[in-house]
C-alpha cells in the first residue's frame, strides 16, 4: 500500500536547548597562581558543578521561536530552559518550557526534561504538552470528503535508561497520547508537527541505546545508536492495540577545521496500527501527519562547517520513504527527497548551544523556513 497523502494539519513543534557549561580563567601569566587553601578549591569545584560559581554562566536561557511554512502558515512562540548538572562528571540536565500560537488559531504549550544523574549512570527523559488544534482537510482520512477538526491535545511520557557497560543503556518507557502519529517523539525531548484526529493511545516499552558523543547536544564526533519500542494496548486504557518499533544510528565525521558531517538514519515499522497510528515523514520541510504509511525509513545528512568560531552555516538533505511492502518502494510516490541550507550561530561554544534558521525544501509545494534551538541529530 503506498502512503496516504492529506492535506494540511498543524501543530507546531518544541525546541531542544543545549546545556551549558562554567566557563574557568587561566592564571596571569605575569606572576604565579596564588596557593589556595584545598577545602577552598573544593567548595569553588561545588559550586561549579552546581552552576552557582560567579563565574559559571547564567543557568536561564529564553528565546523566541517561529517557522513559516506555505502550507501551515505562521507560528509564533518561544522557549525558556534551565541548566543544572546535578554532578561532576555527569551532562548537563536541562529542563525547558515551551509555548506558541499559529494564524490558524492553533496553540500549545508544554515542558521537557533531560536529565543525568551519577555520572551519566542514570538518564531520565520526561515531559507533557496539552494544545488545541485546529485543522483543515480537502480529503479526510481519504475519504474524498472535505472536513474542519478541533482537537484538543493532550500527551505525557516518561523514559528511564540506566548504563550497562561503557556507552550501553538499557531502559523502559510509556507514553499516554490523544494523538498517536509520532507521539513518541515527546521520549526524544521534542515535540515535531503533527495532524491528524486522535485517538487515546497508551503505552509501554523497552530501551536499548549506545552513545559515545563528545558532546550529546552538538556532537562533533562519536555516535548514537538506540532501538525502542512502544506497546499501545487497550488494556492501558488505549482505544486501540497496536506495536511500533524505532531504530536510529547517528554517526559524526569531522572534517577541516572546526567542520563536521552529520549523518543519521532512522526508520519506523507498525505492526496492526489503525491509520492514526501509521508512520510519518518526520524531516524539515515536511509536516508530520501529513503523508502517512505503516512503516518508514529517512537517511539524512547535515554538513556543518565553521565561518570564525561564532557563525558557522549548514548544508543538508536526505529522502524519507513510506511503504507497506517493500514492492512499494519501486513507486515514486513513496519517495520524499528534501534538501536546504541554514545558517548556525554559537550562542555558547563550549556548551554545546547553537540557533539555526534552517530552509527545507521538499517535493511538490513542501517547503519551511525554522528558528529553532539545536542541532537536527
């Protein structure tokens, strides 16, 4: 069965913050360091950790947001992020409040949460968003029949991940939704564009990760693998039974001075989903909810490369397919090739943090232009 294409819905996305890190400065080198007393170098290290040193940058970060898309229209809003690595040797957690409004009428507003705790021992991903939408459709569900929703959106999900040995996690995670196409998106920390009516899905799953990045919000080098799978069941309280399985792998070459080529590949299979729980196109310059199939697969690459240390711009592109059989893939309608450029701009270098205002351009009319927080994978 090839993808079921329908016509625009919306709801805007949540942006991931990068954590930051406390900045240290070096002795003059005019005289020798003065000795400190060790139990005062242990309190500064403390307080360091802890982000509450004079010299630690501010742990607060707010922005706007916004994308405009020919299809979706106009959305406004903004993002407020907190900082706090919980220990030495552990990431930085961040938590983020996230809020906006489109010229459809449509609105949301949530949180996100990453955490790390005893030396990355512990993770622990969580987060909530509740909106209404508002959508239009020429052809609901494909049944030829045109349609106006209001729809009122509602998901909390939670992913626990525990270190096994060296970068291996494993975990669980459940997930409760109005809305089932990509809702697992939220266990990532971030919410992308989705459609559709819902319908009350909950469900549980396992976790199995490996992650050896320099760095897991700008990673320059390393890689990211992780498998999971949600369980929807009726016995949960869900409308429906079904199973959806992700894998994905991430892997960063640097190159030059200060460039880096990302490439990620990420697939989605569904085993006796109703169509509200099918795959969907999930890359920029397209909408989630927007063409639908049982299963899918993207292959993207992002090249990164550095201008003088604080601007930086991107080159990026990749194809998604949707499908049911793998006979479905000789059709060009189960293709979707996007392709753009962006600029990035490093708000905190050694933290990690970048802005990007990003145009993606896919096939027919699919095209955006995004300010978001972070880097795509």
């Amino acid at each position: 069965m090839l993808p079921t294409r329908l016509a625009p819905s919306w709801l805007p996305g949540a942006l991931a913050l990068c954590a930051a890190v406390p900045s240290t400065a070096s002795a003059s080198p005019q005289s020798p360091p003065a000795q400190v007393p060790d139990a005062a170098v242990e309190a500064a290290a403390d307080d360091v950790a802890a982000g509450t040193s004079e010299a630690a940058e501010s742990p607060w970060l707010v922005t706007p947001t916004f994308s405009v898309d020919p299809k979706l229209g106009s959305t406004l809003g903004g993002v407020a992020g907190y900082i706090r690595r919980f220990d030495p040797d552990s990431n930085p957690s961040l938590l983020t409040f996230f809020g906006g409004y489109s010229n459809t009428d449509s609105s949301y507003y949530g949180f996100a949460a990453d955490t790390y705790f005893s030396a990355n021992q512990h993770k622990l991903i969580f987060g909530a968003v509740s909106g209404e939408i508002r959508n239009e459709y020429d052809d609901f569900l494909g049944s030829g029949l045109p349609a106006e929703t209001q729809d009122n959106l509602g998901a909390v999900g939670a992913r626990y991940l525990y270190r096994l040995k060296g970068g291996w996690y494993g975990g669980v995670q459940g997930i409760s939704t109005d809305y089932a196409i990509g809702a697992e998106g939220l266990l990532a920390g971030a919410l992308n564009q989705i459609g559709l009516t819902g319908l009350r899905s909950n469900g549980l799953g396992l976790v199995a990760e490996f992650d050896d990045r320099d760095n897991v919000r700008n990673a320059t080098l390393g890689q990211h693998f992780t498998a999971h799978n949600v369980a929807y069941r009726e016995g949960l309280g869900g409308e429906e039974s079904f199973d959806a399985l992700h894998l994905s792998y991430a892997k960063y070459f640097p190159f030059g001075e200060g460039n880096v080529l990302a490439t990620d590949i990420r697939g989605r299979w569904t085993k006796d989903a109703p169509q509200s729980g099918f795959s969907s196109i999930d890359m920029r310059g397209y909408t989630r909810g927007n063409y639908l199939g049982e299963h899918s697969t993207e292959i993207q690459f992002d090249a990164r490369f550095d201008v003088n240390g604080t601007w930086g711009a991107a080159l990026f592109g990749g194809v998604g397919c949707l499908y049911s059989t793998l006979s479905d893939l000789d059709s060009s309608d189960a293709l979707f090739p996007m392709g753009g450029a962006g600029l990035i701009y490093n708000l905190k270098p050694d933290a990690g943090i970048v802005l990007r205002l990003d145009y993606a351009l896919g096939e027919d009319d699919n095209s955006a232009l995004y300010l978001s927080f972070g880097q795509p994978f």
